[in-house]
C-alpha cells in the first residue's frame, strides 16, 4: 500500500515538473525557437559549401541532416538544467522528498517535447531543399524523432555531470558526441534508407532498443549527475 | 570477516602507498625482461608471415596495446565504481591514475595500426570497424579527461567523473557493435581478412609474452601515478611525512 502511494506521489510531482516545463517554455518561446533555427542554417550551409546539385545533395542528406539534428539538440542540452541549477529550483527538487529520478526524467521528456519533437517535425522543410522526395518524408520524421528522444536522455547525463564544471558547453558536446555514436549510426542508416526506398524497419528496432535502455538507465544516472554537481 | 581483510586494507592510503612502493620495481623488472624476450622471439625466432612477410610483426606490439587500450577502460570503470559504492578515496585515485595511460595506449595502438595500415591496406587511414571503434574509445577516455580536469572541487570531480566512466563503459558494446554494423553495410569487400587464422606457435607465444609484458608495464606505470596522486590528494596528512622522512 506504502509503496503505491510513493509512487502516485513520485508521479504526480513529475506531472507538475512538466507542465512547469511547459509553462516557462510558452513564456520564453526564444528556446525552442533557437535550436531549430540553428538547424536549418546547418542545413543551408551544405548546399553552399559541397553542391548546388540535388542528387548529390540527396546522397549527403542523411548526414546532413543528423549531424544538424545532434549539433542542435547539444545546443539545447546546455539550457537542460543549467537555469534551474543556478536559480535553486533543481536544489528544492532534490530536497522535496520526491524522486529525483522521475523529476528529471519527466525535465527530459518535456526537453524533448520542446527541441527534437520540433526539430523531427520541421526536418521536412530542411529535407525537401536537399532533394529528398516527399514519399520518404515519413521515414525521415520517425527516425529524428526516435532519436533524438534518445539523444535528450543520453544528453541528459552529460547536462547532469557538467552541472560542477566551468565552461560547461564544449565539455558537454566532448562528454556526449562519443556516447551519441551508436544512435547517430543508426539513425542516419533509417534515414538513409527512407530516402533510398528501402525498409526501415531494421535500424528503427536498433534506435528503439537504444532508446529502451536509455530511458531504463539514464534517468537514474542523471538524478546521480545531479545530486554530485549540487553537493 | 577475515577474508575481507584485505579489501578493506585497500581502502587505506598509507596501506596502499607503502603497496605500490613494495611492488612497483617488481612490475617494473618483469615487465623489462619479458619485453626484451618477447622482442627477440617476434622480431628474430617467429618466421615471417607468408602472405604480409615482415609486416605482421606490427601484431607484437598493436595487439597487446589495443586489448590493453580497452581492458584500462574497463579497469577505470571497475575502480570508479567502487569509489562511487564504497566511496573509497583509493579506488577514485586509481581510477584518475588509469586515464592518461589508457589514453596513450589507445593512441598507440591506432598508431601501430596505422602504420600497418600502410603496406596492408596502401593507406594509412580506412574506415575499418576496429580502428573507426578505437577511435571512438580514445574519444571517451578524453571526455573523461576533460570533466575530471573541467570541475574544480576534487571530491564532485572525482563523483561526476565516476559516473561517466560507469556510462561509458556500458556504452563500449553498443558502440563496438554499431560500428561493425555501420561498416558492414558500407564496405563491399575487404581488402584483407584479419580475422583468427590459426597462428603458428613460434608466432603465438612472443605475442602473448608481449602482452603480459605490456599489462606489466601498465600496472608500473599504475602504481607509480597512482602512489603520486596520493601525495597529491593526502599532502596534508600525517602519515605522508613518517613516509618521506
């Protein structure tokens, strides 16, 4: 019985850190605005700088467009926990009594409601002037939106350990870019294929398993990273 | 309860100081003479390779490095997390002192590889699933590098470090595994097979000897940063001056 209330409880408080989340973010739009931004001038700077040409900017797409994705939602990891680390929200998060865990976890999910939802939905927009066909459009959004949810949960613990450190920006992209191979391996593969045709099937159950294991570890060691950087 | 003894033991700077004091030129001697025997039987005794002739002899030295590159890894995992469970000091100053060394064998073994790359492949660089995935390996160990030197306060780098060499260390399979795969799709043919051909004994054993003269050389090298880093995190303790009077 104890248990069962704990855990309604636990819940319940994770609700209210997301629909806070969710309330900050409609007051200050400039943060879900800012990534997305970012990624279709990313976008725009390959036809620039390799080719005009839209088939063999159609071969390059799937790069293009995952490592804009990554480079982007590192942009927004930083605005993770950085704010309410130094305004002692996550401090009073941790002295509540509830989960820290499921706080985070539920700070992760509306994270990723905010950046690589959008980012996933409007990838069309940056997919469609590298010449990528509108039949493959379902393709691309699903695996962006696969993987980048898996991204903000394992961003979540880089976010989480640089909480302590100065300069905490390039240390957080060089902590995550080499945990973020597999998904981005992955995750270009499912675009690739989407692009080419093909059945994505096989690297979507790969981005799916990561992104499993992600939400069964990363919250616990990222309520970990916190609690370390806010002693 | 004796039998834990000596774990407890470990825990202990002044018990583990005086260890690595006792043992580092034992390591340090072993790993010499094996060096030098297993030297003269890959570069002398071993008959060349038929089909790479001299080159294969890059295996004496790459091999060991990149199995060693990933099992100071897994070792820095090992003792981070023991820090982190039994929040033992020792094994958080252990774990600091494996991160250079995994490092640079790490870039020794992508070195080696390269090198051998060379006459094998006819380029110093191609996307081979192992050296795409040491790569990667060498990747982690610098972020790893980069927290523990980025936090200031010693005790939250040494926790937030921890953790990350725990992530990263169940994160190595996943990537190795990516990365075979990535390379399977994108290669057609490769040029050359380096899989498991049986090995001659002559060849064999220099390799094997070359190994635990390498892991000896890194438990030296170990011990000797390891008993520095603990002058370093207890300068102000009592027992480092009855130690250096």
């Amino acid at each position: 019985m104890k248990t069962l209330v704990t855990r309604s409880t636990a819940l319940a408080a994770a609700r209210l850190v997301a629909v806070r989340d969710l309330r900050l973010a409609f007051h200050k739009p400039s943060q879900v605005i800012q990534p997305l931004m970012f990624f279709m001038i990313v976008a725009t700077l390959f036809p620039l700088t390799l080719t005009p040409e839209m088939s063999r900017l159609r071969d390059a797409a799937p790069g293009v467009l995952w490592i804009g994705a990554l480079l982007s939602s590192l942009l927004a990891l930083e605005f993770l926990f950085r704010d309410d680390a130094v305004d002692g929200t996550l401090e009073q998060f941790a002295l509540s009594g509830q989960s820290l865990t499921w706080m985070l976890f539920a700070k992760t999910c509306t994270h990723w409601m905010l950046t690589g939802l959008p980012l996933a939905l409007s990838a069309p927009i940056a997919a469609a002037a590298l010449g990528v066909s509108a039949g493959a459009m379902g393709g691309v959004v699903a695996s962006l939106a696969l993987g980048s949810f898996a991204m903000s949960l394992v961003g979540a613990i880089g976010a989480g350990l640089t909480l302590g450190a100065r300069r905490g920006g390039v240390l957080l992209s060089l902590l995550t870019l080499p945990l973020a191979v597999p998904i981005l391996i992955f995750g270009a593969r499912a675009t690739q294929l989407a692009i080419s045709g093909g059945d994505i099937a096989p690297p979507m159950y790969l981005l799916g398993a990561i992104a499993v294991l992600g939400l069964t570890l990363a919250p616990l060691a990222a309520a970990a990273a916190v609690r370390i950087g806010l002693e | 309860m004796a039998t834990w003894t000596w774990f407890h033991r470990l825990a202990s700077p002044p018990h583990v100081y005086a260890f690595a004091r006792r043992w580092t030129p034992w390591f340090g001697g072993f790993a010499a003479l094996a060096m030098c025997a297993a030297l003269f039987g890959g570069l002398v005794l071993a008959p060349a390779d038929y089909q790479q002739k001299d080159a294969f002899r890059m295996v004496y030295v790459h091999a060991p490095t990149a199995w060693l590159s990933l099992m100071i890894y897994t070792t820095m995992a090992v003792a981070a997390a023991v820090g982190l469970i039994w929040r033992m000091k020792v094994a958080h100053a252990a774990a600091a002192a494996c991160a250079p060394v995994g490092a640079w064998f790490t870039v020794a073994a992508l070195g080696t590889g390269m090198l051998w790359g060379k006459p094998m492949w006819g380029a110093y660089w191609v996307w081979d699933p192992r050296l795409t995935a040491e790569l990667v390996l060498l990747f982690l160990y610098f972020g790893y590098m980069g927290l523990r030197a980025g936090i200031e306060d010693p005790v939250k780098a040494d926790k937030a470090s921890a953790v990350l060499a725990v992530v990263g260390v169940i994160n190595v399979p996943i990537i190795k595994f990516s990365v075979e795969w990535w390379n399977s799709l994108h290669q057609v043919a490769t040029v050359m097979q380096m899989g498991k051909p049986k090995m001659d004994f002559d060849m064999l054993w220099p390799l094997l000897l070359m190994f635990l003269a390498f892991a000896s050389y890194f438990i030296t090298v170990l011990l000797i940063r390891l008993r520095a880093e603990l002058l370093r995190r207890e300068r102000n303790a009592s027992w480092i001056r009855e130690v250096l009077a």
